[in-house]
C-alpha cells in the first residue's frame, strides 16, 4: 500500500476488524487524527479509509467529527459503509455521499475477455455469477476453486430449505460461530441464500430461463413447483430483515434461529442432508 494511503476498520480479506474486536475504538481515530496532523510522506495528499464506518464507536464518532468538520488541506477521509443507516446522521451531514453500484454484467463479461483467455460462453457465466464485482469474476478465471466452492456453498443453501429443523438449527449455530469470527463469510452464505430465493422467484414467475444458477436447473424446478411465490416473496423479506439486524449488530444466533424458523420448508429430495 501507499506510505501515504491508510486504511482502518474492516479488514478487506476477511471482512471483519480482527482480533475478535466489534467496533472501532476511539484510540484509533486518535491515532488516525495525529497522523492527518503530519504532511505526506510521498504524494501530495495523505488519504484515510474507514472501511466499515459503522463499526464506530460512539465515543469514536464522536473524536472523528472535528476531522470532519475541519480536515487538513492535503487530508482526503474517505469512509465506507454497505448501509448508510447504520452511521450517525451528525457523521453523514458532514460527507459527501457518493453510491458505487454492482457493475453492469455486459462490462464485466466485456473486461473479463479482454483480460483473460475466457470465450464468449464463460465470460457471460462469471459475470452473471459475480453479481457485479469484477474482481470477483477476474479471481474465478484464474483460480478454479473459486467456482468450486461458490458449488459446495450453494448445495448447502439449496438444500437448507429441505432440511429439518434441528439441521436448521445446526446451520444457523454453525453461521453465528463465523459471524464472530469473520462476517465476509457469512454475508457471502447469505448473499447466495437471496441468490436462489431470486431464482426461484422467476421460476414460480414462469421464467426459470433468467434464472442465474442454470446448472442446478433440475433442482431449482422442482423446488418451484413446491412453492407459492407469495412465500418465495415472503422468504425474501425476511432474509433481507435478518441481514439488515446482523449489519446493526443484533444477537447473531438469535437472527439466524428465528431465520431457520421462518424460512419456507419444503418435502426433502431422496438422500438430502443439510452440512452443519
């Protein structure tokens, strides 16, 4: 990284801000405040990245309001947060909101071909799959496990709602124990829950054709043929609740339990059993 770029809060690998922490302390926007204090090592601006500014304390809000209100000159804050709701409107008053949006799949498929040695066919798969995040889909084309465990990942999900409850039970206790740990991976079991939801969605819509997880077509139409969309609807809401009280720091067990309770059940296919 750049001598003058530093970056506080969540940590980009794992998503989390290490050491078992859940906020970011007041001592670190202290520190973060004596080094804005300082001129730039290299370049011609000293730049700090909060990722993650809803992990602020209050006493932490609190320290970085009078940064915010009168920055150095050559000090650029740059804060970062998935759900603006969760940071203080006196935080919020003082920035300048600026919305980054999933890119378009026809540009990722585009810069994917253009950087790598995938056709036309693949391009278009990794980037329905990646949801927008080019560097996701540039990382599957040069690992292949990548896809292999988004699989592995999505049999679990797939078959969550077939499971009984106490499986169920298992799932969400096995999740709470990560979202201690690391919140990247459980946000990325979650967004693939809401991932088939959306596809089985348009499949009780009668176009299963714009489904994304084509390869688990067979499973995905015989799950739409035992659900109403009003619960497909329904399921959707409620993941999306759920994920909103985890990003606010709920009782990660508490949310997920009440998640496996809620969630649609659906008659098991032969042999199907729920990993915990």
């Amino acid at each position: 990284m750049h001598p003058d770029v530093h970056l506080l809060g969540e940590d980009v690998a794992t998503g989390d801000l290490g050491s078992g922490r859940t906020e970011i302390s007041i001592d670190e926007v202290r520190d973060l405040r004596r080094q804005g204090s300082l001129k730039p090592f290299e370049g011609r601006r000293r730049v700090f990245i909060i990722n993650g500014a809803e992990w602020l304390s209050r006493e932490a809000s609190n320290a970085l309001l009078k940064t915010l209100e009168e920055p150095p000159d050559d000090t650029i804050l740059i804060l970062i947060s998935s759900d603006l709701a969760l940071i203080s409107e006196t935080l919020r008053s003082r920035c300048q909101s600026v919305t980054l949006q999933p890119l378009p799949p026809a540009l990722v498929a585009k810069v994917v071909q253009e950087r790598t040695s995938s056709d036309q066919a693949e391009a278009f798969l990794l980037a329905s799959l990646s949801r927008g995040r080019l560097g996701w889909a540039l990382q599957a084309t040069e690992n292949p496990t990548v896809l292999v465990e988004r699989d592995a990942h999505l049999q679990r999900v797939v078959q969550l709602l077939e499971a009984p409850l106490d499986q169920r039970f298992a799932y969400a206790e096995n999740l709470a124990q990560q979202f201690a740990k690391s919140r990247v991976n459980v946000r990325q079991e979650l967004d693939l829950l809401e991932e088939w939801l959306e596809d089985l969605l348009r499949a009780t819509s009668g176009r299963p054709d714009l489904a994304l997880n084509q390869t688990w077509a067979d499973t995905l139409t015989r799950q739409a043929s035992l659900i109403p969309i009003e619960a497909v609807v329904d399921a959707l809401r409620l993941l999306q609740d759920i994920s909103s009280r985890l990003e606010a720091n709920a009782n990660a067990r508490l949310a997920l339990e009440v998640l496996m309770l809620d969630l649609p059940w659906l008659p098991a296919a032969p042999a199907t059993e729920v990993p915990s």
